[in-house]
C-alpha cells in the first residue's frame, strides 16, 4: 500500500462559508471515526476546533472557500489537523464528511470568562516519537532514484524533554507518493526513527518535516531515507536556538501584567505610563480616528422566517437612531398607493391596495420606497427568500445596533503610541513594537505593556537598561485595534477585523454581523491582493476580507503614518496570536508559480535569522518555551501567504527590518504526546506566561537595534 503523506498550504484564510461543507466531492473516502462525544458544539455556538481532517481533498475545498484557519494546518501520523473557527452546524457537517475533532481550543463564551477569571485574579493578586503507525513503504530499488538533502536537523530541551525537529528535501518533487523517514541516535546509544510529511504551498512541493519529537536525549546523528532508495548523508543536530540574553541583574524590576486589558484598560495604563515616568515617555496620538465602538440601527421590518424587509439607519445608532421605530400598516381603504412617512421617529410605510382594499405591497416595493423618500436617514434591503413575497403588516420594530458594550465610548476612538527613551528627538536608532491587529488576540497587548513598563521600570535601577533607553529611541502601540478588540470584549469574542462595515445589499442583513469589518493586517500596500497576491479576500465577509483598497482603513493608516514620521525606525516587531511563530518578509506570493515578493538580500537575511535566534533564546528564558526552527522563517515558507500584511510594507517600502510574533505556543502533553493549541484568550495564566516571555524577547530586540546601530557608526 501507498500512503499519502503531504498537504497542501492555505493561500487564504476568511470566514467559513457553511456552502462548502455539504459538497464532500467524487471518491470521497470512507469517513473517519467519529469524533469522541465530549467534542461537541451546539448548533449555534462558535468555537476555535483543531480538526483531522478526513483527506488532502476536503483541506483544498476548505482553502478554496476561505475557512477562517488560525494557524496553518500540519499533518501529523498521516493525518492533517487544523484549526478552525466554526459554528456547532458547521463541525456537524465536517464530522458527517468524516472529519474528526480532535481539541477544543476555545469557546466563544470562554473569552468573557477567562477575562473576568483575570480581573478577579487582579484583584486577589497575591517519545517516545509521536507514536506513529507504520507505514508501508515502496521496496528501495538498488539504485536510487532520488537524492536527499537534511534541509534542517535542530535539538532542544523543554521542561525536561528533548525534542527534535527535521526537515529534509529530496530531488524527485514531482512524486507525491515520496516517503521519508528519520532515524536518529543519542550520545548513549539510543535509537529510533519516524516518517516525516510531504510539504506543498500553492501547488507546488517545499520539502518534508514533522513536529517536533520527543527523543529521550540529545540526539547526536539523524539519517534520512526515501521510499524511492535515497539515502542522506549522516547529520549532526545543532542546539536550537543556541542563544541566550544576558542574566537579569537582582532586583530586575519584571510582571506587571495581572489581567487582560480592553481598549480602556490600556487608554488608562497608557496614561499612567506617561504621569508616572514623565522624564522617559512621550505619548503620541496617531492622526486617524478609528470609526469607534458604534454601528448602524437595524430592524428586520417583518418576519424573516417568512416575508422580511431589513431597515437599516445611515447614521449610527448611537447618533440618536437606537430606538427609532419602523412598521407596516394597512391604510384601510381601497385603490391606495404605496407611501413612506418619518414622524417623531417613527418610519411608517402604508402599504398600497387593489379595488377590494387588500394590501398588494410586495417587500421589494417596500423596500425601494423606503430608499427612495428617506435615503438621507434609512437604508432598506430584502431579506433572503423574501424577495417578491408579499409585504405583511409588521411592526413597529425597533432600530438597534446591537451593542453590548454599556461602558464604551461610542465616540471615534484615537489611537495612541508611547514612546520610551532618554532621547526623544529622532537621533537614536528607533524600535516600535504594535500589537492587536487582530481583535481576538487579547494576550498581544499585554506582551508589548509588560515590556514597556520593564523598560521604565528598570531604567531607574538597572544601569544596563538605562543604556538601552540612551541608545534607543522605543515606539509602542498596544493596541492597533481598539474598535474590534472592544466588540471582542463586549459582543463577539472572535472578532478578528475592525468594525468597519464595507457590506452592500444582503450581506448588510444583520444575521452577518459578526462577520463585518476589515482585517487590518491585510490592508497594507506592498504585496497586497489588489496587486495580485494571494491571502486576503475581496469578499466583505471573509475573516481576511482586504477592505475596499489599500490603506482603506484608519487602522493600518496609523502604523505607516507613525512609521514614516519618525525615520529613525529601523526595527519593528508585530505580535499576533496564536501558535509560535518568529517571522519575516516576504510575506506574500502570487499563486501562478508561487511568486514571492523579493527575497532579502544574504546579509540582510542572515540579520533575520541571527535575531531571531537571540529573540527566541531570550523568550525561552521565562519558561522554556522554544519556538520551532520549522516556525521560524519568512511568513510566505513558515505560516501562508498573507497579502497586504503590515510588515511587508514596512520592510520593502520604508526599509524597516520588521518581524512578526506569534505569541502563544502549543504545549506539549506528555500524557497524550500531543501538542495542544491554547488559542486566542487561553485563561490568564497561559496569557500572563505568554505576556512575560515575549517581553523578554522585545528586550532583546532592542539590544539587536543598539548592536546594529553601533556597528553602523563603527563601519561608517
């Protein structure tokens, strides 16, 4: 028997469109096993689910359809696993095609309960190998007939356990039946092996590789062999990432994170920052006001089950449309012709009658006559299967925008930026550090806090931070987002966009609400899909959805506005959530050949790499956690193509070396020899850990802009 070992990358992540999931495709193969019955949603709720899915088939109509994947799917004893945001309906359908869920990461009531877990946190603050079955494997021919190249062979110890992570290529890249296997030796004799996984993006072959692997101890050879006789040379692992920070001196001044923070807490820390360390902070208001927590008033004018009109205000709700009222009547005499009146905040619509005195209004009549005599006040669509029915008399039904937020300022929001250092004034070397693009991602903001208040912290006690803070010029923004992240905290714990609202016609409905807005970290202009690059989606509704042009939205405006008005930037890390991954340029390719924007130049990656080893030996000082050599890399070879992301413009337009985070690494579990994703909101205290790590690793960042600016100075 052949066995497939392979799957193909995710050129675009969106929101999941239920469509996909009823169409299992021709030779689709016997289901999996069921899911275990304490994996399980109801119809309604939405959950972040690592999925196996039941073959490389069902992963590419996903792809295909834009599921909102939250990191990239990795396969693993021959089966694929991926995280996906889905509804209970929509893993009923998967399930029914013969995926299987494997974890749920997080459910979408879980966010608003790990926040409160915090604040009362707050406030009381006091392998064995992964066990893969053997596969069988083509005979080995005399000859070979591939070669095998150990692309990577790295080794490090977490908790205790060693683990190992391979990466080989071989030359026969258009066979997909290719089979690979490592075999490996520690210093004392012990031995084992495992089968690696054929790796393709876009279409066309990368190499193989697995997770990382439990060994009993460091691991001194590994061997490759192929199914088609290829045999690699012997290789000798090498530490990962074989670099440390220098020790905290005693007293360093650390943990000052103890809660998730909203777009409030983080408005007031700000504040406090700027009062508290007034000689090394400046507080700088970036020149684009979001939109604000706020959206239009909606009601639906009859019954969508039935015959329905979706009335929608122009203005937003909180601009004295909440409450308006809207209704149908029966004028109560014959041979009346359709007619539209706004009264002490009522809209009414008298329906038209015949001869006999019978309301004949259809709800498309209705509709075009709401838009047609109130255009500067009400928007009005039909609702899905309503078209051409007749209207009802209905109402009156309130406008709402649906908020939940009591205690937010609806007003448009003003971003704001700390700035850190002994000099202020542009002649340093400068760092800016932003984070929660993403909505969801609630950990970021409190890695880029907890690492501006080390800075000011220590800077009055550590002489080797006050040096840092002479020698460099830090630029933070903790919350890029606040519009999404308030509706994340209040009304949707998945959002992952703005709260923009580009939709027209239908998709308008409020039925879609959770799926409005832009994704901020696709907005950008270099590498965009509006150039062809693939990763972001046109489609208003798409978790990746790119807005209605580049630098659309106030959002991305500010990061690049806050860029190019301070020149002395040449160092910039973005941190996301979740899975563990240190990236860089390029992020983006057009699919047609896979064409990635251009490479950097050897030196220039080699600077990538090098920090990136010092940044990730920084963060595993907090508690071990090592992010994988196979997550470290460029964001087009280690994660998918995202087009329009923010670093890339930041690196190809304005010449900033600019890396992204992924904060939030899978643990391993011994006791099932899994690793276990931990999401967006995992409790808070996975996110405090996440917090403090990745602030170590900001830290270091800041000694590698010192470093290169000194050596800038000395070789000029």
């Amino acid at each position: 028997m052949i066995v497939r070992r392979r799957w193909t990358a995710a050129a675009t992540t969106a929101i999941l469109i239920s469509a996909v999931l009823s169409h299992p495709g021709p030779g689709a193969a016997a289901p999996a096993d069921p899911a275990p019955p304490s994996i399980s949603l109801a119809a309604g709720e939405t959950a972040l689910v690592r999925v196996q899915l039941r073959d490389q088939a069902q992963l590419d109509r996903l792809v295909a359809a834009g599921a909102d994947l939250a990191n990239r799917p990795r396969s693993r004893d021959n089966r694929i696993l991926v995280d996906l945001v889905l509804t209970g309906a929509q893993l009923a359908e998967l399930t029914a095609q013969g995926a299987t869920a494997v974890q749920v990461v997080q459910r979408a009531g879980d966010g608003s309960r790990h926040y409160a877990d915090s604040v009362r946190a707050a406030q009381a603050r006091t392998t064995a190998g992964l066990r893969a079955p053997a596969a069988d494997q083509r005979t080995a021919t005399a000859t070979a007939v591939d070669t095998l190249l150990v692309q990577q062979a790295y080794w490090w110890t977490t908790n205790g356990q060693t683990f190992l992570q391979t990466q080989v290529a071989t030359t026969a890249t258009d066979d997909p039946d290719v089979e690979i296997t490592v075999s490996w030796r520690t210093a004392d004799g012990a031995t084992g092996s495992f089968p690696l996984y054929r790796f393709e993006d876009s279409g066309e072959y990368q190499y193989h590789y697995a997770l990382p692997q439990p060994v009993p101890s460091r691991p001194v050879q590994v061997t490759a062999t192929s199914s088609l006789g290829g045999v690699s040379r012997a290789v000798t692992p090498a530490l990962w990432p074989n670099a440390a920070p220098p020790p905290l001196p005693a007293g360093y001044q650390k943990d000052f994170i103890d809660a998730y923070l909203t777009p409030i807490d983080v408005q007031a820390r700000i504040k406090r920052l700027a009062r508290q360390y007034r000689d090394l902070v400046d507080v700088i208001d970036l020149p684009n006001r979001t939109q604000g927590y706020r959206r239009n008033a909606v009601a639906y004018l009859g019954d969508p089950a039935a015959a329905a009109v979706v009335v929608e205000s122009v203005r937003f709700g909180d601009q004295g449309m909440n409450g308006v009222q809207v209704r149908t009547v029966d004028p109560g005499r014959p041979n009346r012709a359709l007619s539209v009146r706004y009264r002490d905040r009522v809209l009414t619509v008298s329906l038209a009658t015949d001869g006999a005195g019978k309301t004949v209004s259809t709800t498309d009549e209705v509709a075009a006559a709401i838009n047609a005599a109130q255009a500067n006040r009400f928007r009005a669509t039909v609702e899905d299967g309503s078209a051409g029915l007749p209207m009802p008399v209905a109402g009156p039904a309130r406008l709402d925008d649906g908020l939940q937020g009591t205690e937010v300022p609806a007003r448009p929001w003003t971003v704001q930026a700390l700035r850190l250092g002994v000099h202020r004034d542009g002649s340093r070397v400068g760092v800016l550090a932003y984070s929660q693009e993403h909505a969801r991602e609630w950990a970021t903001p409190l890695v880029t806090l907890e690492f501006a208040e080390r800075m000011l912290a220590n800077a009055r006690t550590d002489p080797a931070t006050r040096e840092l803070l002479e020698q460099v010029d830090v630029f933070v923004i903790p919350t890029v987002n606040p519009d999404g992240a308030n509706y994340s905290f209040n009304d949707f714990n998945m959002q992952r966009k703005n709260l923009v609202n580009h939709c027209t016609g239908s998709a308008r409905d409020p039925r879609f609400r959770n799926s409005w807005g832009v994704d901020v970290n696709r907005n950008y202009t270099v590498g965009s899909l509006f150039d062809g690059y693939v990763g972001a989606s046109a489609n208003c509704l798409s978790g990746n959805y790119a807005g209605t042009a580049e630098l659309s939205e106030a959002e991305s405006r500010n990061v690049i506005a806050l860029a190019k008005s301070h020149t002395n930037i040449k160092f910039a890390m973005n941190v996301h959530s979740y899975g563990g991954y240190f990236m860089w340029p390029p992020g983006a390719y057009k699919a047609d050949g896979r064409v990635t924007l251009p490479r950097p130049s050897i030196d220039e990656s080699k600077l990538f790499l090098d920090s990136a080893r010092r940044i990730v030996g920084a963060i595993a000082q907090e508690r071990g956690t090592v992010t994988w050599p196979s997550q470290t890399g460029p964001v087009a070879d280690v994660l998918y193509s995202a087009a329009g992301n923010s670093a890339d413009q930041l690196y190809y337009e304005l010449g900033i070396f600019a890396w992204d985070f992924e904060v939030g690494n899978d643990r391993w579990n011994p006791a099932t020899g899994e690793w276990e994703g931990v999401g967006f909101q995992p409790p808070f205290d996975e996110a405090h850990g996440e917090s403090q790590e990745y602030a170590g690793g900001l830290v270091e960042l800041v000694r590698v802009a010192r470093d290169y600016a000194a050596a800038e100075a000395a070789a000029g």
